[in-house]
C-alpha cells in the first residue's frame, strides 16, 4: 500500500537559456521508468508510492538535469505522508472523475 502523495514541479536552469519544456519531459520519464503511478497536470506531476522510493525519485531527477548541463534546478515538493490508512490518488479525486 501506498503511504505518500509527493507532487513536485521542476524548474531547471536551462544551458543557454533553452526551453524548459525537453528538461520536464525528461524529469517525468524519470518518473515513468520509476513504475509508480503518477498523474501529469499543468503545473506539477505527483506520484504514488513509499515516501523513501518517491524521495529517491526527486533525486534523481535533480541528478539528471545537471548531467543534461543544467547549471542548477529548483524543484518545489508537496508531500502527503499518511502511513496508517495510506495515500492514495485516486481516493482524493474520486469526486472528481473527470478532473473538475
């Protein structure tokens, strides 16, 4: 069962002043390869899972937009931690099927 919600937007410091859009999307095939369920919104993408697996996640994340040549990243992290019952995505949104 999962225990934690972690929503994170990532804001790299592109070389040059790129885009930032490849840098995102290669934050969230990071995301993807960690094979826990995740939903992408505009703004941030949050993932389901063990706190310490999503945390390592994060990491990872970081790691790879200075390997692209990122001069530095800001990432802004929610955390839903709630190990007794559990977390879970779809239990929060079950009101709202459709996103709205």
């Amino acid at each position: 069962m999962a225990n934690a919600l972690v929503s994170i937007q990532i804001l790299p410091t592109t070389p040059g002043g790129e885009s930032v859009i490849p840098y995102v999307d290669r934050a969230i095939d990071i995301i993807k390869a960690a094979g826990v369920p995740y939903r992408v919104a505009p703004l941030e993408t949050t993932m389901e899972g063990d706190l310490a697996q999503l945390l390592a996640v994060v990491q990872q994340m970081s790691e790879e937009m200075a390997e692209l040549g990122c001069p530095s990243v800001i990432s802004q992290v929610k955390i839903y931690y709630n190990p007794g019952s559990g977390a879970s995505m779809g239990r929060l949104l079950e009101k709202y099927p459709d996103g709205q």
